[in-house]
C-alpha cells in the first residue's frame, strides 16, 4: 500500500512542479489565475445571489438558501478534513515563491476548489444551460490554485469531488 501511496506522491509533487514552472511564463496568465483564484475566496458568493434575487426574487432567494446550507455543511467538515490529514502546502523553494500569503499550512483538500465546485453544482441545478460555464470556472479554480503554489493536483482532485458532494447532497435536502 506504500508503495502505491509513494507513486501517487511523486506523480502528485511531479505534475505540481510542471504546472508551478508554467507560470514563470508570461505575467498577463499570472494575473489571470491570481484573478480567477480570488473569485473563489467565498465574499463574492453572496453578491451573486444578491444580484440573482434582483433579477428573479424567488430563485435568488432560493439559491442564497441552498449555497448556505451548502457551505454550513461543507466547511465544517472540509476544515476537519484538513486539520485531521494536516497535509503541508507545496514546499516552495525561494526559486518558486508562492503568489499568495498564506492562510493556512495545510492544503488537503483544497477550500477554495470545494467551495467552487459546490457553487457550480447549485447553480447548475438552476440554470443547466449554464453548466458548462459553472463548470469551467471552478475548473480554472482548480488550475489556479495549483498554478499559484498553493495547492498539489490530488488537493484540488479531492476538493471537486468533496464540492460536488456537497451539491449533490445540499440539492437532495432543500431544493
């Protein structure tokens, strides 16, 4: 079982470094994931609905419903997950700093990913057309918060599935 463990570890640090490595690139992407990132720092959940209940009352209302149940049963737990695993963040050499302070050391699963993807699975529920879009963005949250050095590929692997989890159960009860 080590043995498995130890491969998947060293795929894990390998495709980090690769990703990591990226974005010495060009600073119009930095940006950009840096920017797609902080859309996921969990403030600009609320606005959305706000701006939802001033087109349709009733569905934002809805969807400000939902998304709290959805996070008072996700965080709680993901925090549990994160302190009881205690997974340290990438180690990050001078050579490859890390784009963000941090909030935390630990990084499994990955918060911001979880939260994303449980956010794109609610409002998929509502507006299915829109599940390609929803989708999108919290997969370039994933990407983000590797591309940033804050995060290994299994973390954010783990917070999509841990997000979508989270929907599904959150639409199962209040919707």
């Amino acid at each position: 079982m080590s043995t498995i463990i130890n491969k998947i570890t060293s795929w894990d640090k390998n495709l980090f470094n690769k990703v990591f490595e990226l974005s010495h690139k060009t600073i119009k992407i930095k940006k950009f994931f840096r920017f797609i990132s902080w859309t996921a720092n969990g403030p600009l959940y609320p606005i959305i609905s706000i701006v939802l209940i001033l087109f349709n009352s009733k569905i934002g209302f809805e969807i400000l419903k939902i998304g709290f149940f959805g996070f008072l049963i996700e965080l709680p737990i993901y925090l549990v997950m994160k302190n009881s695993i205690k997974r340290q963040r990438p180690t990050v050499s001078k050579e490859y700093q890390q784009r963000f302070y941090k909030i935390d050391v630990f990084s499994f699963p990955s918060g911001h990913t979880g939260g994303a993807f449980l956010v794109a699975y609610i409002l998929s529920s509502f507006f299915p057309n829109l599940s390609f879009f929803f989708f999108s963005w919290s997969s370039l949250v994933a990407i983000s918060r590797v591309y940033t050095g804050v995060h290994y590929p299994t973390d954010v692997f783990f917070g999509a599935i841990w997000g979508i989890l989270c929907g599904i159960v959150t639409i199962n009860l209040f919707y």
